[in-house]
C-alpha cells in the first residue's frame, strides 16, 4: 500500500489544507464574534436605557407606580423582559413569570445576569415541544427586599452561535476530506509520472541511452525537468558517440607511426646494420614518436580550453603586432615554396584574449594553408574593428574545402582525402575551434573568389 505522507506532493497539500481550514475557521470566528459583540452591545444599550427610564419611575413613585409602568410596557409585544418581585419571589409585575428559572440566575459583573427558561409564557400553540429561552438583562435590589429584572430574550443569538459551531465544524470537516481526497489524485498523478521517469532513468542507468524521459501536454515543472533531462541525456549521448569517435581515431591515427616506428626498429635488428643505418634509424623513430607526442599534446590542450580547466591569463593584444610576430616565424618555410604571406591588418586593431592560444590559432591556420597549397601561393592574413568585435582572415589560392565538409573539418582527427598523404593529425582546425569558443567568438570557412578558401573569425573586443 502506497504511504501517501512520502510523497512530497500529498505533503504539501496536506499542509495547505490544514492551513486553508485554519484560516476559514480563524476568519469565520472573527466575523461570527464581531457580529455578535455588535449585536449584543445594541441590545445591552437599550436594556440600560429602559433601566434608567423604570428607576426614574421608582424613585418619583415608588415600587407602585413602578409596578403600573412595568404592567404598561408588558402589553408591547416586544423582545422585553420585566420581572418585578418581591421578597418572597413572588412576581408582582411584568410579562414572566417562570419563578423557577429566576433561581438559577447566573450573574455577571456590573449587576448583568443571564437566565434561560424552558418554557415561555407567550407561547401560542401548546402542541409545540418545549422551546428553551435565554435571557440577559440587568438586575436591581429596591427598598424593601424588592427585586427588578430588566432584560433581552437573546435566543436567537444563541442559536445563532450555536449554529455557528455546527456548521463550521463540519465545513471544517468536509473541507479536510475534500482536500485530502483532491491531494490523493493530484499526489496519483503526479506519483505516476514520477514512476514513469523513474522506469526510463534505470532504463537508462542499466546501459539504454536512446531512452527518453516521458513529456506530457501540460507544460508544468515536470515536463520542464524532463526535457531539460532529455536535453541533458542528448548532449551526453554525443558526447558518448564523440568519445568513442576520438578513441576510434586515435586508434587508427597512431597505429601509422606506431607500425611504423616497430618496423623500422625490427628491420634493423635483422640486419647487420652499420653506425650510420643506426642512426638513420633512430632519428626516423624519434620523428615517428614526436608525431605520437604533438597528437597527445593537441588533445590535451583542446581539452584543456574546452573544459575550462586550463587556467589563461587574458591581456590585451595588439593584433597587427601578433600577426607580424606570426608571419616571421612562418616566411622561412613559406619562401621555400614561394608562397607569399601578406599581412592586411588595419593599424590599431586590439582585443583582450590570451596571447599564446591566439597566435597558437594563426599559426595553425598558416601551417594548413601553407601545407595543403599550391606552389607560389599567395596567403592574406588580415584583421580589422566591426564595432564592438575584431574580424580576422586568413585566405588562399589552394584547394579550398567542399561545403559538405567545412563543418566536419573542425571536429578532431578529420581529414580529408586531400591530405590524407600530407604530415599530420586532424587536430590543427579543431584546435583552432577551440581557441575562437574560449575567446566567446565564431568561425566561418568562406569559399574564396576564384578559388581557395578564407578562414574568418570573429572575435568581441572585451569579453
């Protein structure tokens, strides 16, 4: 059987009903109670009045005339109590005359009694059960032992208070039960979905990561958390698909030098090799092994940026310095095949970044559109101020990158079939993919007119 006190939900129903009868009863007692205090009040007021007005009569006439008034105003047909009587408790004037109940008066402070009387000497059709009657009034000790009972049949108001409680017990009551029961089928729908995502998330613990958590109609904090789950479940499934994407690369580009390096250090141990084969041998195994190295170090860097984890210091750059100190370093290689590197940077060109991965960016560039391009080609490497952000280019004369590739060329270990008998990893434009996100920025692969291809990033000015 389902505990409905461990379900959040039914809790917190529960807690409010609770709250909401509390409040309905507090508010239902302050109205009821400050009806009654103004009822009473109104009726305390003209008892004190009618007090003053028979003790003026008494003290001009004595109880005789006192008596004649009082026989006077119990002709009225009114709410009125009168009850004059003597020592004996005898009732000499006035309209009741129940001498029992008059004995078990109740006093209150400042002369005030209350009474009750089961039966009510005006009543008309005697085959009506008998009626209990309440009474307030004041009450007055004369001269000679006599006694006056002024008073308010206030038994309207007592039914009316008892009434009250009645029905505010049970609107209590049936409010409870209402909530509770509205509580057990929100807390059975919501306990449903709840056990429905719960089915999907061991689905998906136990290895099946094309579940998907369930999304109703009503666009509630359940079906927000279940597509952001499902957001968050897509992410990790390609990153799941990318990690074993990488492995299955790094696998296939290593095994290369790896063979390589055991073939040549194979064939050398079967040969009567001489110092020169030796060396020779070596160094093309140290070459082999620099390829493994820079492959590790690449990944480790573009992890680094992308993780975050790599702590870099932002300064600001000034960008035509950087492309100038780039293109120095790469004019000795580029002048071996001709090519010709041009520096387009407009004069005051600045951006807060981190000097090392940006040069590490243009250079890698560079080193793509040196390597890939033809003979005497002829390289742009440019950057100008596009309100508040910095556009950089490098653009060529060599093959270019087909449409359908240009996105696939910046995930890792991609290369194309061009390059596939050129030196190198598949890293360089991921990496440089890398450093544009650390700096907040974007890249774009243009088609260059009337061949080659543009490398543009866009970079803020502060970030």
């Amino acid at each position: 059987m389902i505990n409905l006190f461990r379900l959040t939900s039914f809790r917190l129903i529960f807690i409010y009903t609770i709250l909401l009868v509390i409040s309905v009863f507090l508010i239902a007692f302050y109205l009821h109670l400050s009806t009654s205090r103004d009822l009473k009040n109104r009726v305390d007021e003209d008892t004190i009045k009618e007090s003053k007005m028979l003790i003026s009569v008494y003290q001009r006439g004595g109880v005789n005339r006192l008596a004649r008034s009082i026989a006077q105003l119990s002709q009225i047909p009114n709410a009125n109590l009168y009850a004059l009587r003597n020592n004996k408790n005898d009732i000499i004037a006035g309209n009741f005359n129940d001498k029992e109940s008059l004995w078990n008066l109740k006093r209150l402070d400042d002369g005030w009694v209350s009474f009750s009387s089961i039966r009510n000497q005006e009543s008309i059709n005697q085959s009506l059960p008998p009626k209990e009657k309440f009474f307030r009034g004041k009450e007055f000790i004369l001269q000679g032992s006599y006694n006056l009972i002024i008073g308010r049949d206030v038994s309207n108001e007592v039914y009316l208070w008892k009434r009250f409680l009645t029905n505010i017990i049970s609107a209590t009551f049936f409010v409870l039960i209402l909530g509770l029961f509205g509580g057990y089928v929100l807390s059975r729908n919501i306990l449903n979905r709840i056990s429905a995502i719960n089915r999907t998330s061991i689905e998906i613990m136990d290895g099946d990561l094309s579940q998907r958590l369930p999304v109703g109609l009503i666009d509630d904090e359940l079906n927000q958390l279940s597509a952001n789950l499902n957001l968050m479940l897509d992410r990790l499934n390609k990153l799941m698909i990318g990690m074993k994407d990488v492995s299955d690369n790094i696998a296939h580009d290593l095994r290369t030098p790896l063979n390589k390096i055991r073939t040549n250090l194979e064939v050398t141990l079967m040969s009567n090799p001489t110092s020169e084969n030796y060396k020779n041998s070596i160094q093309e195994v140290i070459q082999d092994i620099d390829i493994v190295i820079n492959t590790f170090n690449s990944l480790l860097a573009i992890s680094r940026v992308e993780s975050g984890s790599l702590s870099l210091d932002k300064e600001k750059i000034d960008i035509n310095k950087m492309l100038e100190n780039v293109i120095d370093l790469w004019e000795p290689l580029a002048e071996e095949r001709e090519i010709i590197l041009i520096n387009q940077c407009d004069q005051d060109v600045q951006l807060e970044g981190n000097r090392n991965l940006l040069s590490q960016a243009i250079s890698n560039l560079i080193d793509n559109a040196i390597k890939y391009g033809p003979n005497g080609n002829k390289i742009n490497v440019g950057a100008k101020l596009e309100k508040d952000n910095v556009i950089l280019w490098i653009s060529d004369n060599g093959p270019g990158i087909p449409d359908s590739d240009k996105e696939r060329v910046l995930e890792r270990f991609t290369r194309l079939d061009i390059s596939r008998n050129t030196q190198g990893t598949g890293l360089g434009l991921s990496l440089v993919n890398s450093s544009i996100k650390f700096h907040k920025g974007s890249i774009s692969l243009l088609d260059s007119n009337p061949n080659g291809l543009i490398v543009k990033l866009e970079l803020p000015k502060i970030n």
